[in-house]
C-alpha cells in the first residue's frame, strides 16, 4: 500500500503522516487521518444536520436504537418495523436528504484510495451519535445492492472500541480502540465482515463534548 500523500489537503497538513495499521486481508484502520480536515467536516456536518435531524429509528423487532441516526447523500439508510432499506427521502421531514458535503465525498475517496480500493465514489452516509452508554451490535452491512466497494467508516469525538469479528455472529473478534480523526476501511474479501462498537465510556472530547459521531460512507445504489 503506497502511502498518501495528503494532496487532497492542500493547506492542512499534518504535522506527521498518519500510520495504517491492517486488521484483515483487505481492511485498515487509518490513524488520524481525517484530522487534517476537521475544521472542514464538523461545521459540514453541522449543516446536514440542520436539515436532517438525529433521529432513534426503531428495528424491525420494534427496539429503539440507541444511537441517533441520519444520513446524506442520495440515499440514507433508515430502518423500522417493515426492515432496514435505503430511500433517498428523508421519512421525518418527506425531503429528499441533504446532499452528500464534498469535504465528505473527497475524504471518503481519499481513505478508500489510500486502504487499496480506487475510484470509491460514496452515494450514501449514515451518521450515527453515540452518547456514553450507546452502543452497536455486532451485525454485517448487507442492505447495499452490490458489495463491490468498501465500507469506509470516520470516528470523531469520544473514543470508541470497535469490534471486527468474522463472517459468522459467533466468530471471535478483534478490539480495536478508536480515537477522533481515525478511519477503518474494509471491503474485498472482508466486505461481509460483523463488526459493531462497545458502550462508550463517560467523558468530554474538546471539540465534540459528551459524544461521539460516527460518518459510515457506502455504496448503497
């Protein structure tokens, strides 16, 4: 994997290059690397905000989730007690959602870039706010159309530990802390893989406060 060169970035450099760490044949955590364009994504993400509330959809089981959910881009996933699908309308509001920030877009590309997969062109991101005591179940990302592209994931905020299990609910799985500005990317032959986040833990992040945000960027269409 040749190292990126932060071109994307222009004025942001950072002051060390961030470090890729593998986690599966085809999956990477990205140290850092969205921190050159934080001052970019939180005042972009403020604004899908806006337009698209967080939301506590409920599972077809009829449980609410416990993280906020929104989405951009042309599609957003949603889930209720008919399934989980994509719409590229926004059910709270009857709008379609807010379109996908292009400081979104391009860091998106350029961490599927940099983790081995070219020309990742994210149609969808769901944006998920976990408080202290949120959490995610183990589970695949499987309601796309295709599996051909990566899932490419940004934490920001609180830390998180991230689970990255197997192909099967039961295989044993990987723990792997997170931090703000770090990115996993996994696709290829680790595409189908369950992976979910353990309750976070009370504390305050300097920019975010009292929770931590997560971007998952896909190709749903």
């Amino acid at each position: 994997m040749q190292p990126h060169t932060f071109d994307l970035f222009a004025d942001h450099q950072p002051a060390q290059q961030p470090r890729a760490e593998q986690i599966g044949e085809q999956s990477w955590v990205l140290r850092g690397f969205a921190l050159p364009l934080t001052d970019r994504l939180l005042p972009a993400l403020d604004a899908v905000l806006v337009a698209a509330p967080l939301r506590h959809m409920v599972t077809p089981g009829g449980f609410s989730m416990s993280v906020g959910t929104s989405s951009c881009g042309q599609l957003g996933w949603i889930t209720d007690r008919s399934g989980y699908r994509y719409s590229r309308v926004d059910p709270l509001s009857g709008l379609p959602w807010p379109e996908l920030p292009p400081v979104f877009a391009d860091l998106a590309e350029a961490a599927a870039q940099e983790a081995g997969f070219s020309d990742f062109k994210a149609d969808s991101c769901l944006i998920n706010r976990y408080i202290p005591g949120a959490k995610m179940s183990l589970h695949q990302d499987k309601d796309e159309n295709a599996y051909a592209a990566p899932i490419v994931s940004l934490s920001l905020g609180l830390p998180a530990m991230f689970l990255f299990g197997g192909f099967a609910r039961g295989d044993k799985s990987q723990r792997i802390p997170l931090l703000h500005g770090d990115m996993v990317v996994w696709g290829g032959v680790d595409r189908l893989r369950f992976h979910g986040v353990l309750p976070i833990k009370q504390g305050r992040h300097p920019q975010l406060g009292e929770q931590r945000i997560n971007l998952t960027f896909r190709v749903a269409g």
